[in-house]
C-alpha cells in the first residue's frame, strides 16, 4: 500500500510539473528545468538525515503516518498557488515543491528500509519486493495515466492541474492510512544497534563495494527513467499527436509490467537478479532507441513499442530493489550494526536525485532545440528542430543513460556468490 505514496509522489511531478511550467505557466524551459531540480536536490541532504532519524526512534511506522498525510496536502497545494503564470507563479510551484518533497524523504526513507527488517529469508525479501514493485507499477499506472487525464477532463490549465493535484493527494492519502494500519502485526528483525554517527555510518555504507555499485547503476538509470517521464505528455502533444496520448502512452508502458512480473520473478529464479536485471536494462534502453521511428509509424505500433520498454522497466525495478535489502542483510552480517535507514536514505537520495537530473535534462533538451512556451494552457506549436529534441530527449538519452549504466553492475558479483 506505501507503494500508492511512493509511485504517485515519484511518477507524476516528472510527469507533470515540467509541462505545467512550460505551457500553463509560461515558463522558459531552461528555468522551468532548474526549478523542477532544485527541490529534488534539496531532498538529497535530506533523504539520509531521515534514515539516520527512523534509525535511532525503533519504530519507523509514525514516520510512514506524519509525513504521509502532510505529503498528501503538500501535493494538492504545489498546484494551487495564487498566481497565474511567470515568475512568481514557477517560484511558488518550487517552494511547495521542495516542502512537499521533504515530508516524502520522511515517508520514502523508512519505508524504503522497512524490507530489509520484516524477513532475513533471501528469498522471500525477493518475493516481497515483487509484490512491493506490482503495486508500484499499479499505482504508476493509476497516477500516471489518470493525472493527466484529470487535468483533460476538468478543463485543462490551471483548473485541470488543480484537479489533477487534488486527485493525486487523495490518493497519497489512501496509500498512508493503508502501509500504517496494514503493518501493525509485523515482526521486525532489527540488528542490536546502530553506528554512532551519521558520518561513520556514510563511511560504513561507501565501504560496502556491491551496495556502492548497485547505488550508482541506480542513479544512472533514475536519470533516463526521469527523462522519458518528463517527455511523455511532450512527447504525446508533439510526435503522436492524439488527444489523451499521455494517458496511453502510460497505460502503455506501465500495463504490461503489471502482467509480466511473475515472468520477471521466475527469471530471477533461475537466472539471478544480477543478469536478470541486465536483461531488463537492456531491454529497455533497445526498444527505447528503436522508438526512434515513432514519427513514421501509427499510434498503435508506437504504443506497442512503449510496451516493450515497459517490460524492461518492470524488470529494472523488481530486481534492484530486491538486491538493495541484500546489500543491507549483508552488511548487518558483516558488522552486527542495524543501519538499514542510512542505506535507503542514501538509495532515496540517489534516486530522487535521477529523477531530478532526468526533468532538468530534457528541459535543456528542450532549450537548445528551440522549444517555446506558452501561458494559455495549451501547447505551442512547435517547429521541426523542436520537434526532434522531443523526440531525442524521449528516446536517445534515455536509452544511452539506462545501458550505459549496467557495466557498474560487475562489482556487484561478490553478493551474488
């Protein structure tokens, strides 16, 4: 249920914010990029502080509780500001951007850690997190397609965006109350104690060569993955050119995960999830690049060509969260210490980080290609250089960060055996 929190907060502002800022508010889309980056950097420095926090307190649920429920109105009122375009209006959407991301660090962190504490069965923490990472790929698919066909249907610009926002905090909301009442029988399985401080601990994590390796594939992939997120709805109005091409496009690529898990579990079964995630990451960088065909082909190959990529994208997710609690078991192992909160707070920094970087990116994408803004609500329309920066910045560097990472993975070996 954590996951409807996790998968809303960490689908749709990449999915959103950019082009609210662009062409609702009529944000250039260099600033635009800068404003949707610097919260998410923000929550870097504080994404360990909230694991060396939920460390020390013994009991991480409140944490799920409180940040929770501040997430869920954070959320709503990032897209309820009282202004209604230039810079005014992008520098409201960033502070509220950055308050709400911080209440996320002190959900995210802990919840993140929780795995690694419910069960010390190397196998079953696998199962676990196959069920963690399908209702992740649900509630990506439930946000991600609904949130901007709110904004379509209740009237699009600032209203729609409000909507859109409302419905998201809701479902924030729904996901909190369910994690918190959901987990008050579970046993956890927490080391004796922790390092004494957060610089030790930092020292403790860096020194752990397979988490090291895994972490920075992690990063790498986050900022692809943030990448396409930011381009989908650019992508839609601009290549596809169909009404509600956003809504497809991500029931494209998250629908199919969903029917492909267990596939991916019986993969790594019998294949390992070190290879198995290869796969998935080189899956998705191949069917991203062959995407590249897009503005010669109909919406229907198009949609199914997103379907591949999702597969890899399932498979990328299941399998690097399943080798995190591994990575934290092994160091508990090796020094009887419990820090499994530094461990995630460093993964949540290094992912929100990615998914920070990946709107920034093509935000610039879009800069140097020509994109130009608009405050009405709609679109502008765009010439053919801008046209292929959309479409570059959804299909090469996504796919060149996604397979550019997976050599960082052969440190990871020695888990393995």
């Amino acid at each position: 249920m954590g996951s409807l929190v996790t998968g809303a907060f960490g689908t749709v502002p990449g999915l959103l914010l950019l082009p609210y800022l662009t062409d609702t508010l009529g944000v250039a889309a260099g600033v635009a990029g800068l404003l949707v980056l610097l919260p998410k950097a923000w929550d870097v420095l504080v994404n360990p502080v909230a694991g060396r926090i939920s460390d020390r307190s013994g009991d991480r649920r409140p944490f799920l509780l409180v940040a929770g429920l501040f997430l869920g109105v954070l959320f709503a009122a990032i897209f309820t500001g009282p202004f209604r375009s230039g810079a005014p209006a992008g520098a409201y959407v960033a502070v509220a951007f950055l308050v709400a991301a911080t209440a996320y660090a002190f959900f995210q962190v802990p919840y993140v850690a929780m795995p690694a504490e419910l069960t010390d069965g190397y196998g079953e923490r696998t199962r676990l997190m196959t069920w963690r990472v399908a209702v992740l790929a649900l509630a990506i698919l439930i946000s991600g397609a609904l949130a901007p066909l709110v904004v379509e249907q209740t009237g699009g610009g600032l209203v729609g965006h409000r909507w859109s926002g409302i419905f998201v905090g809701l479902l924030i909301i729904v996901g909190t109350l369910g994690v918190y009442f959901g987990t008050r029988g579970a046993a956890t399985r927490t080391a004796p104690a922790a390092e004494p401080d957060l610089r030790t601990q930092l020292r403790v994590a860096a020194a752990n060569r397979p988490f090291r390796a895994l972490l920075l594939c992690w990063v790498v992939q986050a900022v692809g993955i943030g990448t396409m997120l930011a381009g989908v709805q650019y992508f839609a109005d601009h290549v596809v050119d169909r009404d509600s091409g956003a809504t497809f496009l991500f029931a494209a690529f998250v629908g199919p995960a969903l029917l492909v898990m267990p596939l991916w579990t019986l993969a790594g079964r019998r294949y390992g999830k070190l290879r198995s995630l290869v796969a998935g990451s080189l899956l998705f960088a191949a069917g991203a690049l062959v995407l590249l065909a897009a503005p010669a082909l109909p919406p229907l190959p198009i949609y199914l060509i997103v379907a591949v990529i999702g597969v890899g994208y399932a498979g990328q997710q299941v399998f690097a969260m399943a080798m995190l609690p591994d990575c934290i078991a092994h160091d508990t192992e090796r020094t009887g210490k419990r820090q499994a909160g530094v461990f995630t707070g460093l993964w949540t920094a290094g992912e929100t980080l990615g998914l920070a970087l990946g709107p920034g990116l093509f935000a610039l994408v879009l800069q140097v290609f020509g994109y130009v803004s608009s405050s009405t609500g709609e679109a502008a329309t765009q010439d053919d250089t801008a046209r292929l920066g959309v479409l570059l910045g959804f299909t090469v560097v996504p796919a060149v960060l996604v397979a550019a990472a997976v050599p960082l993975l052969r440190a990871y070996r020695d888990i393995e055996r």
